[in-house]
C-alpha cells in the first residue's frame, strides 16, 4: 500500500481523497494556487506545496510543477480527483516515466474513451448499444446528410473530442443543418482545439442513465449499479439520483451486465462510468468517463462502499475483495450539487461566506470544502458542496432532502439552493417523471 498520495485537486474532491486516505493510514499532500493558501484541504493535508498562481493553466493544470511537488514530497502516488487532469492521458505517461503511480485507468483506456467517435466504435464491437448515426467523424456536410436521410431528423451534431456539452448542436430540419455543422465545429475548435464531428440521431425525451464500474489488476470487473442524471441544464448535471425510479429490476440487470461483459473483455482497470440515453426501454450509449463521478456519493450511499478507498487499493495492485453476487443495494439516495450561482439566472456568486452551516441528523452527508469565512474564489468551478441523503426508499430520501435543505446554511453569497428546494417539491419529480429536457422547460416557464 502506498505510504503518501499527492491529491492533484481543490475543493470538495480534494478533501474527500484526503479524507479516504486518512481513514486507510495513507498521508497526503495537497497542491494549491496561491488563491487557495487557506483553502480547507491544504490546511487539513500533512504536506502542502503551492504549483503556481491563480490561473488553473498555470496550478492545477501544471504538470512540471505537480511533479516537482511528487518529487520534492516523495508522495508515491497522485489521485486526480474528477476534471482538471483526472482524464489526461500524456499526465499518466509522465507519471509513468517518473515512477510515480496513477490512481485511476491506464493512459491507453483513457485515451480511448477520451475521443467520442473511437469511444463509440469500441463499445458497438464490445456489445453496448449506441444511438444510430455516423460511424465516425464526419468529414463535410454531404456526408452528416446522409446520415441523416439515414436515421432521420432532429440530428444531434457533437464534438468528437467534447463533454460537457460544449461542440454540440441540435438540426431540426434539413435547413438547419449546415448552419448547426458550422457552429459545433467552430465551439469544438474553440474548446478542444480539435473541430472533429460526429453526427447521431437525436433523440427527443430520454432519460440520462449512467452505470457505475469498478476493476481490478486481475480482470474482475463489477457494475455497482445505475444513477440517473436526468436533470441537466445546459448538459451540465444538476441533482443525480440512485437507483433511477424509470428502470425496473430486468433492465437494470441487463444493462449492467452488458457493461461488465464489455468492460470485462477491455480489461479495464480502476472506476468508471458508463452513461446513456435511455428511452423507450432502450438503453444508448454517449460516453464513458474514465475517472471518479461528481456523483459517486449516491452509489455509496445505497451500496456501503467507498469508491476512493477501492480505486486506491486498485492502484496499489490489490484486487477487488467482493464479487458481482456479493453487490447489494439498499434504499435510494440524491445528491443536490450546490453552486455559487443565483438560482435563477445562475450567474456566478463568488465572495465570502459569512455563515456556513452543514445539516446533520440519520442518512444526511455532505461534501463540501466551504466553512465560514471562506472566500469562494472566482478563478475555478462553482461548485460549494454536495448534499446527498439516503432513505429506505424514494419517499422518505425525499422527506428527508427537504428537511436537510432547509437546515443547511450558505451566508454571503448566492447559491442554488432555492432551486432545489422549488424542484424536489414539483409533483413531476416527486412522481420521478422527468427526462434531461424537463429541467430547461421548467426553467423557462417559471423565470
């Protein structure tokens, strides 16, 4: 087992790998910006050393610096938390060269899975379904036509190289769709430095399900079931869910072992998350993310497992000690992702946090590096903390969520907190009766 990891986060992620290592005897080191001296994992950390100045491009994004701070702390081991270089391949290979372990996949599953178009063939040869489209990158406008002569209209227009929802554009018409080519190329360029496209058939109303992962050095690869994710803005995840109340026991049985099987002959290695659409009984696959989810609570929270504290050991070369059978799940758990933005035009809300208040009480937790008197910097991602509650089932998790979101306490600063609170008592989520369009239609219509 590893003696010192080096934590290439900030934030909530960054305080919750330090926290895993804590409980496995393991010491750490933290690096930070020099806007986040004061920050809750630097303070908390045994070591910490500081790779650069605000700019993420020029901290957490340095690569020569983050190494220097391996070598100079003698840490064994890096975890990358989620974003930033959770998913950059050339990161892994110079770990690699500087002997230095990776807690996560290998550069070779993350390089695969980081480029949509070969991300996408590799799973139709392994078995997962995909949404009908172009078999790759599509090369003009002639070429995404026939395509869509092929699977029909609305097309959905996406970065090869994208996530997040940046490079990726929606044609209706046939007329709409060298002005949506256009545009998706442009953001992709803009963003990935890369304007590859490909083209699927757009689907109108689904649901956003992702399957949890995790393997090991031996070939055992587990599902630890679903979470749906259906309650986006902008593609980005608002409120996750698990286990997603549109599947029942069948599907949720066939899509995790389509997944395993698949991901059993990649031998993958490490946490992952496999997402889809799913609609009308049919289950799509859109990506795979080769790193630790924003939403990894709730699958602990239903499982009793600890995903950070598996992905370590993982890395330290020890196998999974359960098997598919010994996988249990139990009641049903949310996670509200609670940001620094104003809850109805989501403007960011940096500043200081007078008052911070955390709620308590059977099945509440929440991660969250915020305290009082932090300053929430206006360089990085929005995101103060994660509420997640667990219930024996749906109904009492959501009692319970109403109750913790009325307790819980952000001075200062505006945050998405009364969103939440308008959402989780809409009858349509209340009754689980939502896709990833339901939350940008309920916004327009209440704003």
């Amino acid at each position: 087992m590893f003696e010192k990891v080096l934590i290439a986060n900030r934030g909530e992620i960054a305080l919750r790998v330090h926290r895993a290592c804590q409980e496995m005897g393991i010491s750490t080191v933290a690096i930070h910006s020099t806007a986040d001296a004061d920050a809750m994992h630097v303070r908390l950390a045994d070591e910490s050393v500081c790779v650069g100045p605000p700019p993420a491009t020029e901290s957490y994004l340095n690569i020569p610096a983050i190494i220097s701070a391996c070598e100079i702390t003698g840490a064994e081991a890096v975890h990358p938390g989620y974003g930033f270089l959770s998913e950059n391949a050339k990161f892994v290979e110079i770990l690699e060269e500087h002997d230095i372990n990776f807690i996560g996949p290998s550069s070779e599953h993350i390089r695969l899975m980081g480029d949509k178009v070969t991300a996408k063939t590799t799973v139709k040869d392994l078995g997962i379904p995909v949404v009908p489209g172009s078999d790759g990158a599509v090369t003009s406008n002639e070429q995404a036509r026939a395509v869509a002569e092929e699977v029909g209209y609305p097309l959905l227009i996406k970065a090869a190289a994208g996530g997040g929802g940046r490079g990726m554009k929606i044609a209706r018409t046939a007329d709409d769709l060298n002005e949506a080519i256009s545009t998706a190329k442009a953001e992709s360029k803009a963003a990935f430095n890369d304007d590859a496209i490909y083209v699927e058939k757009y689907l109108g109303r689904p649901r956003h399900i992702e399957v949890q992962i995790i393997g090991d050095a031996n070939g055992k690869v587990l599902h630890l079931g679903e979470r749906d994710c259906s309650l986006q803005r902008r593609h980005q995840k608002v409120l996750e869910e698990a286990r997603s109340p549109a599947l029942n026991d069948q599907e949720r049985e066939q899509i995790g072992n389509t997944v395993t099987t698949a991901l059993s002959k990649l031998g993958y290695l490490g946490v992952g998350t496999v997402e889809f659409l799913y609609e009308n009984g049919e289950f799509y696959f859109i990506e795979m993310n080769t790193r630790l989810q924003v939403e990894h609570p709730v699958t602990e929270m239903i499982t009793g497992l600890d995903l950070v504290r598996e992905q370590i050991r993982i890395a330290a070369g020890m196998p999974l000690p359960m098997d598919q059978n010994d996988i249990t799940f139990y009641g049903h758990a949310i996670e509200c992702r609670i940001n620094a933005e104003n809850a109805r035009t989501f403007t960011p809300s940096p500043g200081l946090i007078r008052d911070f208040h955390a709620p308590g009480g059977l099945g509440v937790r929440i991660d969250s590096a915020a305290f009082s008197g932090y300053r929430i910097p206006p360089y990085y991602d929005s995101l103060i903390g994660k509420l997640i509650v667990h219930g024996r089932n749906r109904n009492e998790c959501l009692m319970r969520l109403r109750r913790a979101l009325r307790e819980i306490v952000v001075d200062g600063i505006d945050t998405t907190i009364p969103l939440f609170l308008d959402l989780i008592n809409h009858p349509d989520f209340v009754n689980g009766d939502y896709h990833i369009h339901w939350l940008e239609e309920f916004l327009a219509e209440t704003t």
